[in-house]
C-alpha cells in the first residue's frame, strides 16, 4: 500500500469489493449472515474502519470454511450475530484508548473533588 491508498483509503475500497465478491459466491443462508455481520461490525470500526478489514476477512474465511464442510452459518457463527461480532471485535472487556482516557480523566477529577471537599 503506498502513501495515496493509504491517505484516500483507496485500498480499503478494493479490500472491501473483494470481500463483497467472496461473500456473493457463499450459498444464501451464509450471505444473510455476512450481511447481517458487516452491519454489526461497522459499529465497532474506528474513523477509517482499517481496524475491521483483519476481522472481516478472518470471518469470511471461517464462512467459506464452514460452507465447504457443509454447515450451516447458524452452526458457524451462532444465533445472536451482534453478539458474535462485539465477540470477534473485543468489546467485552477489551481496554482501547478511550477507556484508559475514561480512567484517567475520571481519576483526575476525582483527585480534583476529593481536594474542594478538604
């Protein structure tokens, strides 16, 4: 990827337009279910979605592993899809930046409070 790609997001286009023409040759079922996964996964992504691009693609390739042994997408990802993909993504109990900020500017005021109490 050079500079250009990387600035106009050029690549995420072409990364995402394979991912679309790999999930159109999956069989129905499984289709609905990516489906219903990217838009589950686009509330996790952060101002470019470059973090979700690795997801996406180990996803589809567990979707097109499973098709070819002849499972179900329910088998493969479950019932509750949002479920899996906060899951996948790492929102359960996962630290990004903004929840150290969170801890840190909820101790810093805290600090503050404690001190106009005194």
């Amino acid at each position: 990827m050079n500079f250009w790609e990387k600035v106009t997001g050029s690549d995420l286009t072409k990364d995402w337009k394979d991912f679309a023409a790999r999930a159109e040759a999956l069989p129905d079922d499984y289709r609905r279910a990516w489906d219903e996964f990217t838009k589950s996964l686009f509330l996790h992504g952060d101002f470019t979605g470059r973090n979700l691009t690795p997801i996406a693609d180990g996803v589809l390739g567990l979707l097109e592993a499973t098709s070819a042994d002849g499972q179900s997408a329910e088998e493969a990802l479950g019932d509750d899809i949002p479920a899996f993909c906060a899951a996948v993504v790492g929102e359960e109990g996962a630290k990004n930046y903004r929840d150290r900020w969170r801890a840190q500017l909820n101790r810093s005021v805290a600090r503050r409070l404690n001190r106009l109490e005194a």
